[in-house]
C-alpha cells in the first residue's frame, strides 16, 4: 500500500480539529450544568471586582486617617475592613471550587470522548498505519487532555476579569491622578490623565519585550511533553517486554534506546530552563518595579499638595491593579503556550484517528 506524505498540519488547523471534540462537552443534555456552574464563575467575578474597587477606596480612607492621626477613623475603617475581607474570602473559596469542578467534569468527558474514539472500530490497532503525528497515545489522552481542559477554565475566567477592571480601575486612575502640569522650556504643559498614560505605555513594553523573548515556548513545551512521552513509552515497553528479546545483545539495545530517549528530554529540558529564565526576568522585574513607579508618578503631587496621602496609596494601588489587567498576556503566556502545546498534541491524535476510517485496513 502507498503511504501519503505527511504534511503537517497547521496550528490553525489543529486548534480548529481540538475545539471540535472538546466543545461537546457544552452541547448536549448534560451541558446545562456546565453553564450553571460557568454562570456561578461569572458571578463571582463581578463579585470580586465590585469587593476589590470597596477595598481600593478603603485604602484611600484608612490612610488618610493616618496621616490625620485621627483614631476613630482608623477603629471606623477597621470595622469597615473585616466584612470586605470575609466577602473576598468567600467568594476566592466558591472561585477555587466552581473552577476546579468545571475542569474535573470537562476532563472527564473529553477523555471519556478520546478513549471511545481511540479503541472503537480497532482504530488503536490500525493507528500505527497513519501518518499523522501520534505518538504516545495513552500519555496524550492522560496528561494532554488534562492541560488541554484545565487551563481554558483558568485563562477565560482571568481574561473577562481583567477586562472588567482595566475599564472599573481606570477611570479610578483617571479621576484620583488628573492631570500633570510640566514646565518645560517656560512653558507648562498640563498631560491629561498622566496616571492612564504612563500605564498603557508601561504594560505595551513589557508585552513587547514578552512577546519578543517567548514566541517560540509553544514549540518549545510540545518538543518536551514529545520527548517526555517517549521516554515513557520506551520505559513501558520494556518493563512490558519482561527480559527483553531472545538476541543476547537484547538488553544493550533496550538500554540504549532508553538512554538516547532520557538525552533529549534533558536537552529540550535544558532549553525550556533557559526561557523560562529569561520570561522571568520580565515577570519578577515587573512585579518589583511596578509598584513604586506607581508610587514615584504620584510623588509630585503629593509634594504639591495637590494629593493626599490616602489618594497617592488609592492611585499606586489602582496603577498596580490596571498594569495586571492589561498585561493578561504577559503573565499567562506561559500558560497559553502549554495550553497551545497539549491542545495541538490532543488535535494531532485526533486527526490520526480520523484517518484510520479514510485509510482502507492495511491488515
């Protein structure tokens, strides 16, 4: 039998092959309590954020008192603070359950949905003949599947809450910072909304500079999950085989091989090392530097008068908040890249399944 040449797919392609199995999960008759459960999580966000916009303000008050020296104020915002710090609880506690509950079923089915179509009509048997990228199976629908379901739940919760406070934070930033006046050459020059503009300028470098030292980790992680399967697999094998072949260089071989597999998946671990390095650089830096440049943008005003003390915390405290929003992306790439990788290796074993029913049965 002719074999085609195999052409890989694109990531489009893979992406578009993946959703097409895992949205069954929120079709169907069962389906409704997902949405229940997903409505529940939304929720729960608009929740959060309105808790979290309370405690800015509360931030603002409390140390306003401070500097007044005022201790009624301080018991009063005291008081104040522990029905928002029960509510924030509560809601992270429904938050950790709601989320880990909707992967746990959503892994379920999906796995449920592969194992079915891997064993059904001797597609296990006949998948050895295709020529789609398929290796390791059993590792793509245990731990594969599993990325592929979880990290969905977790980004598209934290993508619509960043959302909402970019545009619930930012108009705090706009009304608490106002405007900055310079003089610059003998001449003022008042910036509008200075504390909005130095933020979107800010998270637009560090999204750049993310982007530029990690577009390759999607590649990367399926070069690692690739190895670290067939490492796996090698070792399934011969624990499987027992004492190896009958050949009296049996065991050499067995060892060899498994040796070459553990080489690469140090080598590709090592690479992984190194980009993570370098992404952190980025994260950790930010999240050191971020708050004082927040602190540092207001200082001016402060020193003017122009600012209290209460104000400059509420302002640092919301520039920190929108920085976060806006820069979803560069805190979760890693994530997206991991989900991308299992997603695409998922998609990859699904349409090898797909081809055994339009191949004929070499056997």
């Amino acid at each position: 039998m002719l074999r085609r040449t195999y052409l890989a797919p694109g990531e489009r392609e893979l992406l578009l092959r993946f959703w097409r199995s895992a949205s069954g999960f929120w079709r169907g008759r069962a389906a409704w309590k997902a949405w229940l459960i997903a409505l529940g999580l939304i929720a729960t966000v608009l929740l959060q954020l309105w808790v979290q916009y309370r405690l800015n303000f509360w931030n603002r008050d409390f140390f306003d008192a401070i500097a007044r020296m005022d201790e009624s104020g301080l018991w009063t915002q005291a008081g104040r603070f522990v029905p928002l710090a029960a509510a924030s609880l509560s809601l992270a506690l429904f938050s950790v359950w709601g989320r880990m509950t909707m992967q746990r079923n959503w892994r379920e089915w999906l796995s449920n949905h592969l194992y079915d179509y891997w064993l059904a009509n001797d597609r296990y048997v006949r998948l050895k003949f295709a020529v789609v990228d398929h290796q390791a199976p059993e590792f793509r629908i245990a731990e594969d599947a599993r990325v592929a379901t979880d990290f969905p739940v977790d980004l598209a919760l934290g993508l619509f809450s960043s959302v909402l406070t970019f545009f619930t934070f930012i108009s705090v930033l706009w009304t608490v910072g106002d405007s900055l006046p310079l003089s610059l050459l003998g001449t003022t020059v008042t910036i509008p909304g200075y504390l909005v503009i130095a933020v979107v300028l800010y998270s637009v470098l560090l999204a750049v500079a993310m982007w530029l030292i990690a577009h390759h980790l999607t590649q990367i992680i399926e070069n690692n999950k690739q190895t670290e399967a067939e490492l796996r697999s090698i070792g399934t094998h011969l624990r499987e085989s027992g004492e190896g072949t009958a050949l009296p260089d049996g065991r050499r071989d067995g060892r060899q091989s498994i040796g070459a597999a553990l080489r690469a998946v140090i080598e590709v671990w090592r690479v992984y090392l190194w980009q993570l390095m370098r992404m952190t650089v980025i994260t950790h830096t930010s999240t050191l530097v971020t708050p004082i440049i927040g602190l540092l943008l207001c200082t001016p005003k402060y020193l003017d008068g122009a600012m209290t003390l209460g104000e400059v915390v509420q302002a640092a405290a919301a520039f920190v908040v929108v920085q976060g929003a806006i820069n979803w992306f560069t805190d979760n790439y890693g994530k997206l890249a991991e989900w991308a990788a299992s997603a695409n290796r998922v998609a990859s074993l699904l349409l090898a399944l797909d081809e055994t029913d339009a191949e004929p049965n070499p056997g």
